[in-house]
C-alpha cells in the first residue's frame, strides 16, 4: 500500500534533516579543536536552544547553533562598541567572544565562533565529565540545569545522533484505554488544586511505556502519585507517570529510554503509605512539565497525547 504524503511535508523533514548533518558537523568541528566530546556540545546546545524557545525575554534561535550570548557578555561589560568583532579589543575589555573560524572576527552571529567561545569557556576547566560539570555550574549556577543539560548528554551519547524527536503512546493502542481532557479541573483524585494531567483509564497492569527519548530522572513513591517515574527528554520537558502497579524489571535512575520502551504497569497506587492501592479505579496519570532555565511549570499534556497516538496509527498503518 502507498501512503501520500504531502510535499511540503516531505521538504520539512528533508530540511530537518540537513539541519542535524550541520550541527553534527559544527559539533565534530569544536570538538576536534577543543577535545571536548561532541555529545556534551549537543546537550548544552540544545539545552539553550530549548531555554530560548520558552522563554520571552530571549531572542529566538535563528543559527545552527542555539547557544546565547548578551553583547555585554560577549564583547565585555565595559567595551564602548558592544557590536565588536575584534578578538583583541574583546579580550581588552574581558568579553567572552573568540574567533572559532580563523577569520579573525569574533562575530556574535557566527556559529562556529558561537560554539567555539563556548566550549573554550568550558575547556578551562578540563574536558573530563566531572571538570565539564563544575564548568557548566559556574557558568549556570544553577543545579538543575547542570542535571538536565548532563542527562541530555548521556542521551546523545548512547544514540550517537541528533534525530530523537519521535513520539509514542503510553499504553498500547491495542489496549482497552479511554482519556478525556481534564486538565486544570479542580477535581482530582484527593482534592488538589487542580488537574495537572490527564488521566489514562485502563485495566490493572496494561503496559506503561516511555512517550519519548529521554532519561528517567525520578523513579519511587510518593503518598500522592503511588508508585511513579519521571522522564526528562531531550526538550527539557519532564513527563510524569503516577499511579503505577510496578516497575519495569532493572528500571533504574540515570537510564536511557526511547518512546515505546516499557517502563511499568497501569495501577491504582497512591494516598497512603507505600504500597497502598484501589483507593480509586486503575488508570494511568500522565503530566507533562517544562523547564525554561529558571522555573519549572505544568501544562496540558492532552494535545500531545493526541497527536502521538494518531501518529504512531498513521505509523503502524505504514507498516503493514
Ligand atoms: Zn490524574
């Protein structure tokens, strides 16, 4: 059987993938001049580029690369031409910005230099895992971000390339399941303020599955979410599983998942000590958080649930 796929839609997907070629490129580049691992380049990179597309006090990414630099950062607090692109009055005035290219200007628009000023300011302190991270606290001050930007980089790493964007479902779409939109209703299971996520109605122990590439960064009881599992994926949004009746054999903290993998068990854990349950009918509760670099917020995974599971249909249709 064909499948039609509209042009423009084919072109999309054409370009995105250009689009990881170069920046592997870019990567390969630094990381042979600098020694530092390419995978730790892509994780700060997109950790940044991520910042910025949630963020309204930063200007969007427009390069290949998406790291951000302030012009004062970049050409020095104290430099009178904030536009400067020569590497030596930058270094006068203490600015960040080196020319990564050899084209002997440090331009704040250039990828290469971008990246390059970047993984310089890193290399000061080494290029080993544990020097890269104290490098990435001074730089952020901000532990979670070093968490987060440290999780991607193992991502990348046990991949080896940048297209991890797919989707799936997070229970079987041969299962028996339904799912309504209630997120923000003021009714949940217990009384908390408001709905953060979706609820997967389901039977006892129906498979639970990863819904993207990521990390599990949070794996255990909670006197609320019974036993749950957290996901961090390469767009730092944190995606949440509650109410399960298990784990997945071996399923540690620190592991890398991919979307489909399976992870643990619909259940009705919750409101009690460990290990209580039936408290309320078996489902899976489904939260997606996003962190923008200062703060961490909720929003309606619904849309995306949707979306994923009429993809992984259209998928499976494909196939046959
Ligand atoms: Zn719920």
């Amino acid at each position: 059987m064909t499948t039609s796929i509209p042009i423009n839609k084919v072109h999309a997907q054409t370009e995105q993938t250009d689009v990881y070629a170069k920046r592997m490129e870019l990567y390969k580049k630094v990381e042979a001049v600098t020694h530092i691992p390419w995978f730790y380049l892509a994780a700060i990179d997109q950790y940044e580029r991520t910042v910025r597309a949630s963020r309204r006090d930063l200007p969007k990414a427009t390069g290949l690369t998406g790291i951000y630099f302030r012009e004062d950062q970049w050409s020095g607090a104290l430099n009178p031409n904030k536009k400067d692109e020569n590497p030596l009055s930058i270094q006068f005035f203490n600015g960040m910005g080196l020319d990564g290219n050899g084209d002997g200007k440090a331009s704040i628009t250039d990828d290469e230099d971008v990246l390059y000023t970047f993984a310089t300011n890193v290399l000061s302190y080494g290029t080993d895992h544990d020097n890269i991270k104290i490098a990435l606290w001074d730089y952020y001050k901000r532990d979670k971000t070093v968490g987060i930007i440290i999780g991607k980089a193992k991502i990348y790493h046990h991949f080896g390339h940048l297209n991890l964007d797919s989707h799936a479902f997070p229970v079987p779409l041969r299962s028996n399941y339904s799912y309504k939109n209630t997120w923000g209703d003021a009714r949940g299971w217990g009384g908390r303020r408001i709905h953060e996520g979706t609820d997967i109605f389901a039977n006892y122990g129906v498979p639970v599955r990863a819904t993207s590439y990521g990390i599990i960064e949070m794996k255990g009881w909670n006197r609320y979410g019974g036993w749950r599992i957290g996901i961090r994926d390469i767009n730092n949004n944190y995606h949440y599983f509650a109410h399960l009746s298990g784990f997945a054999k071996d399923l540690r903290v620190g592991q890398v998942v991919e979307p489909g993998m399976l992870i643990g068990g619909v259940g009705s854990s919750g409101y009690g000590p460990p290990g209580t349950s039936g408290k309320f009918p078996p489902h899976l509760h489904y939260g997606m958080y996003k962190d923008n670099g200062v703060t961490e917020w909720s929003y309606d995974p619904f849309p995306h649930l949707r979306l994923w599971e009429r993809q992984e249909r259209q998928n499976a249709k494909k196939k046959r």
